[in-house]
C-alpha cells in the first residue's frame, strides 16, 4: 500500500514536471512569438512606414465601428482621411508657394508693385505655415506610428514661436493686404501716400516684428517636450500654467486676436469697400447715361472689378478656412478657464486644422483663377520650370 502511495506520488511529481515543461514550452514559444514581434518592430522602427499604421487603423475603425458613439465614427473617418490628406496637402502645398513667390517676384503679372508685395509676403507666410505647422507638426503626430523620437528633440517651444508668429504673419499679411485695397478703392486722397511700395516693406516689417515678439511667451508657457497628441497645446504644459487664470488669460487673447480680431476687420472693410463702390457704380453710370456712353467700356470700373474680386476671394477663402479651428480654440481656452458653455467634440478640432492647413496653399489656385497673366506664367513654369527661377535670381 504505502508503494502503490510512493508510485501514486511519483506519478503526480512527473506528471507536474511534464505539465511545467509543457508551460515551460509554453513560455518558450510565447517568449519565441514576442521576440519576432519586436524584431518587427525594431525593422519597422528603422523606416516606420505609414502603410502599417493606415493597415491597422483601418481594421480597428471596421472592428469596432458598431461599438462607437458618432462623434468617435466621424473622429476615426477625420484620422483616417489624414493619414492621406496631409502628406499630398504638403506635397502640393509647397511647390505652389514657391511657384507663386516666383511668378509675383518677376512682378510681371499686370499687378502694381505694392500689391506684389503683399501677395509674395503671404505667400512665404503660407510656405512658413505650411513647414513648421503642417510637415513639422501635423505629419510626424498623425502617420508616423511611433512617435518617441520627438521626446529627444527638446525645442518644442522654440518650435511654437516659429509655428505661431508664422501663423500670425500669415494671418496679418491678408489683414494688411485687405486694408491696402480698401485705401486704394475707397481713399483716393491717401492712394498714393499709403499705396507704395515703401509702405508696404514698412507695413510688412513691422507685422512681422510683432508676429515675432508676441509669440515669445510660448517659451516661457510650454516646455521643450513634445506632448504626444497634436492638440492646441502640442508640448509639454505643466499643471501650473494649465489652470493658470493669468496664462490662460494671455492665450485666450492670442487665440481672440488672431484670428478673431482679423475676421472682424476683415468683414468691415470688405463692407465699407463694396458699400463704396456700389455708390461710385451708380453715380458713373449716370454720368454715361447722360453722355450717351451707355456701351462705353470703363478701363477704371474694370480695374476696381479685377480687384475687388482678388479681394473678396482671398478675404472669403481666409475667413471660411479658419472659422472652425478659431472657434475650437477659444472654446478649448475658455473651458480651462472653468467657463464651460460649449462643448466641442473632438472631431471639431480634426477638421479645423485640417481646413486651416488648406488655406495655405488656396491663394495659388485663387491667382490662376481671377489672373490671365499668372495662368501664362504657370505654363511658362511647367514647360521650362528653371527660366522663371534664373531670371528671379538675376532681377
């Protein structure tokens, strides 16, 4: 009896040694299969690509489509469509600013020079934009899977003061522009003191000096670290100056000026300038009347017509491009603040930087549109693309 025990145990002893070697291969696999899995990785480490994190989004997005609420549907569908809307946003973006900067530099596209100017300044504006904010920011936070490298790069504030005095020369410059058209339609007596070349450098300048000194207190506001999300605050932001009343209240006013302040002067001058040209329409076309030069052309009317509608095209293309991402930023701002009366998904944000993004590289195709001249000039680009190159170089 007590040998059939001895075997009985015996038995259960080999019976948990084979039953651990079993876990023990068990473990060894598992081990083996983790092991692969981070060669993987370490290979897609080395030339992350964007098709692995598309692939797997994708069948999350169709795994759990059922299970979400709408605005994580709609969120999901925004990421997804990012991951290729940006990369070709920036791939078009940045020839057509660099093409347009060219073209306006040879200022031989029927524009006066001061217009000239400002077109060229927003249209390096737009390219800054388009750089710090879109290849710089947006891309690296939405395709690229791993997003660790950025931690090792400790100039994020650095990167904020360069992303948003960008944004806000970007922003002024079109301001600028608005009301330098509005002087030159509406103000005959100021035309052509305000209306020169020298006045807009000057004007240019100081926009741009500005842009620069406003911005520096995203040094002191962010740290050098990357947060890993690109929201309106894409650094590092300590608990401090999250629920500061005095940080929040300086961002608050940055998010208002620009481009709440912008949006409004904007519309009134485009209201006073249609306001005035409807008038003086009304009083030339009696003028003809009484001269019996009803079908005469008017070379003046024609060029105010050219002119408003360049203007109303960037001015409208600029205010329904920013609305979305200016109205999220001030709401996100504002329920830090505790004064929460709005809440905006997140999908809102989404699709607020996105048309911002766009809005960098619509003026190009507004000039092909509205100028026969820049049409020309295009053509000239695509089929010898160095001449125009050398000759801005050379003048």
């Amino acid at each position: 009896m007590y040998w059939n025990l001895a075997m009985m145990d015996w038995n259960n002893t080999t019976l948990d040694l084979n039953l651990r070697t079993n876990d023990w291969n068990v473990t060894t696999i598992d081990w083996n299969i983790l092991t692969m899995v981070q060669n993987v990785r370490t290979v897609d480490g080395n030339g992350k690509t964007l098709g692995r994190s598309f692939i797997e989004m994708l069948n999350s997005f169709s795994a759990t489509f059922d299970r979400k609420q709408m605005k994580s549907r709609i969120r999901m569908v925004l990421r997804i469509m990012q991951f290729i809307y940006y990369p070709i946003l920036a791939i078009v973006a940045v020839p057509a600013n660099v093409v347009t900067i060219v073209i306006l530099s040879q200022k031989t596209c029927g524009l006066s020079r001061c217009v000239s100017h400002y077109l060229v300044a927003m249209a390096i504006a737009d390219l800054l934009v388009i750089i710090f904010d879109l290849i710089l920011r947006h891309i690296p936070f939405v395709c690229l899977e791993e997003r660790h490298f950025l931690e090792d790069i400790p100039v994020c504030n650095i990167h904020a003061i360069l992303l948003y005095a960008a944004t806000d020369c970007s922003v002024w410059f079109t301001v600028t522009f608005t009301f330098d058209r509005f002087v030159a339609i509406c103000c005959p007596n100021l035309r052509s003191k305000y209306c020169n070349v020298k006045t807009a450098a000057a004007v240019l300048a100081t926009v741009t000096g500005v842009s620069c000194l406003k911005n520096i207190f995203w040094y002191f506001m962010f740290t050098h670290k990357y947060h890993n999300k690109s929201r309106p605050w894409f650094c590092w932001v300590t608990w401090d100056v999250r629920f500061s009343s005095a940080w929040g209240a300086l961002e608050l006013c940055h998010y208002i000026l620009t481009p709440g302040v912008a949006f409004i002067l904007i519309l009134l001058l485009n209201v006073l300038t249609v306001r005035h040209i409807a008038v003086t329409s009304r009083s030339r076309r009696r003028l003809h009347q009484q001269s019996n030069r009803r079908n005469a052309k008017d070379p003046e009317m024609k060029s105010r017509q050219n002119s408003i509608i360049l203007l109303f095209l960037i001015s409208g293309n600029f205010i329904l491009l920013w609305a979305v991402s200016m109205v999220y930023s001030i709401n996100w701002r504002m329920n830090f603040l505790g004064n929460e009366t709005v809440y905006l998904p997140l999908f809102v944000m989404d699709l607020g930087y996105m048309l911002q993004m766009l809005s960098c590289c619509t003026n190009t195709l507004i000039y092909v549109i509205t100028h026969p001249k820049f049409r020309e000039h295009l053509k000239n680009i695509v089929h010898y693309p160095f001449t125009p190159i050398v000759k801005c170089i050379v003048h």
